[in-house]
C-alpha cells in the first residue's frame, strides 16, 4: 500500500497541500511498523502473478496522463515483489532495419491498452523472479499464469481475432511479441475484487485498503492499541 501512495507523492507538484500528503505518509508508516509478510510452509502454489492499470487516474488530480501499473507477484503464496509506477512513455520497437532505431509511443489512448501495457510489465518482472529462482536452483514451471481483470486486453493478448480497437499498436514491438509469447505466459481471467494488484494502481479507502492489505501482509499491532 505504501509503495502506491509513495509513487504517486513522489510525482506531485510542489503545491499548496503536499507537505501534509507527505506527514500522512510518515504518520502511517509509524502506524504500521509492526507490520510484515506472512509466510506459508504448506503452500506450494509456487509464482503467482496479478497485474493491473489505472488509465489516466490522476488525470483530473494533477494532469497526468499517463497510466499506472501495479504488480504482485507471490511465491508459495509470500508476497516477493510490487510495484505501483507510472507506464513508460517509450518502448522499443523489435525492427530489422539498422536505421529505424526509433521508440514507440506508448502513452495509453483506452483503459485496454493500459491493462495490456501493465501485462507487458508483468511478463518482464515475472521472468526477472524466475531467472533469479533458477539461479537459485529453483524450477519454476512455465507456463507462467498472470491474472488480469481485463478482458479487452487479454483478447489482443491471446489474439482471438476479436473486435478491438487497439489496431494501431506496433504488433512487431519486442514487447508485443513478449506477452504474446505462449511458452512463457498465459493470461487467466480475474475478477476485479479479486485482482491483488489493484491497489497498487490506485488510492483506495481506509477499509477497502485494510482488506488488500490484510489479504497479503500480517498486521501487527498498532502503538495505540492495546493501552489502557
């Protein structure tokens, strides 16, 4: 949760307000320092993968545009890596031409192509954690299961030959080819409520924030509670 709320203060503009985002910030982090991850000697569930985009959220906040990806990724249930950050406006396009060394604007135009631009995140940190495992002298079978919420963008993925309207999308870019890439990934249908990775993408209410947060974290106990 903190990792959401960090990135998106650290992106404000120095205006009226922010020093008290950022006391909020540091009043919760005191709150919760008896917090911590939880680990399950039982569960061999081995990688676990949610992905999810907010497009454009802060857009009537502050004027950004761009759209936020989160990721959770669990192993054998512990939470092992998140992120909560702001898409990549460039990516590199996979051309066989020396003089065509050019991004690809990817600043995201419907809340599909933010949700297939965060898959494409997720691959990219999902085979991160398995080369690391392997380095380890862990197997991590493949393919890798990522869940989404988006269905639009899942159908682009999986190349159904359904409608869409992200026709204009580079299907030569490097990355394109990476989500789409069989051996590696497959995208499973999630519902929204139960996307991990939703509140890494967006600011959330004190008690919806409380049931994420529980879900994949111990919550200690609070210096206040407790005291007479």
């Amino acid at each position: 949760m903190l990792a959401t709320s960090s990135s998106i203060y650290s992106g404000m503009p120095e205006i009226e307000g922010t020093v008290d985002v950022g006391r909020g910030l540091l009043a919760w982090m005191a709150a919760h320092k008896n917090d911590g991850l939880i680990i399950h000697p039982g569960n061999q569930e081995g990688l676990k993968i949610h992905v999810d985009s907010d497009w454009g959220g802060m857009h009537s906040v502050c004027g950004e545009c761009r759209s936020r990806t989160g990721i959770v990724i669990r192993y054998n249930g512990t939470p092992v890596y998140w992120k909560s950050a702001l898409q990549k406006v460039v990516s590199t396009m996979f051309i066989p031409y020396p003089d065509t060394s050019v991004g690809q604007d990817e600043i995201a135009t419907s809340s599909a192509y933010g949700e297939l631009l965060a898959g494409a995140d997720a691959t990219t940190a999902a085979l991160h954690m398995c080369y690391v495992a392997e380095e380890l002298g862990v197997t991590i079978p493949r393919p890798l299961a990522i869940y989404t919420d988006a269905t639009a963008a899942k159908s682009f993925i999986e190349n159904t030959g359904g409608a869409s309207t992200m026709k204009h999308i580079g299907i030569r870019s490097a990355w394109v080819a990476q989500v789409r890439d069989r051996h590696n990934f497959r995208f499973d249908k999630v519902a929204g409520f139960a996307n991990e990775a939703d509140t890494m993408t967006k600011l959330l209410e004190g008690s919806e924030c409380n049931v994420y947060q529980e879900g994949l974290t111990y919550m200690g106990e609070s210096p206040t509670e407790g005291r007479a």
